[in-house]
C-alpha cells in the first residue's frame, strides 16, 4: 500500500504542473457532480470520517476512479499546497495519464 500511496501521490504532483487539479472536498465533490473529475483521491486520515463518506459512492455512480492514500499532510504536499487536504480531484492528467495507465496494468 505504501508503494501504491507514493505512485498516487506522485500522479497528483505531475498532474498539478501538468494538468488541471481540485483541491478540497467542496471543489472536489463538484467536480465529480459536473462529470469533469478523471481521478478522485482522498485521504484515510481525514475526522470525522463523515467528511469523506460520499466521496467512494459518489464515484461509483458516476464511474470515476477512487483511489484512498494514508495521510491527508502528504495529499496536501502533493497538490502543491502548504495545509493538509481531505481531497484533490484530478480533472486533467496531463503527464500523469501515462503513469496512472502503468499502475492500472500493473493491477489487471
């Protein structure tokens, strides 16, 4: 898991300078809602659990990918803020698509 965490993380670094990025679970829940969101992650640390709840379902529904990492700090960093984030959706990857179809075949 922690291996798959940094390739994650990784994705949402690349797709931050390369592509479009939402950070937080307001903007991150309306990209979903408008079909815009490619890749949503989400944080497993986030409290209450409440926050992030709709996030799996909400996905499921509209056939987007879902992905949890561990630390809500380190999705933060990652998305190229100084706070922590419950959230980032990915609604262009950019460079970040080739990486994201390697990990994709990887689980296949």
């Amino acid at each position: 898991m922690a291996d798959e965490t940094g390739h994650i993380l990784e994705i949402v670094e690349i797709a931050r300078e390369t592509g479009k990025i939402r950070k937080g679970i307001n903007e991150t829940t309306k990209s979903i809602e408008r079909g815009e969101a490619k890749l949503v992650i989400y944080a497993n640390d986030v409290d209450p659990k409440e926050i992030t709840m709709h996030l799996k379902p909400l996905c499921n529904e509209k056939n987007i990918p879902c992905v949890v990492v561990s630390s809500k700090n380190e999705l933060g960093r990652a998305a190229g803020i100084d706070v922590s984030t419950a959230s980032v959706s990915i609604a262009d990857l950019g460079e970040a698509k080739e990486k994201l179809d390697k990990i994709s075949k990887k689980k296949a």
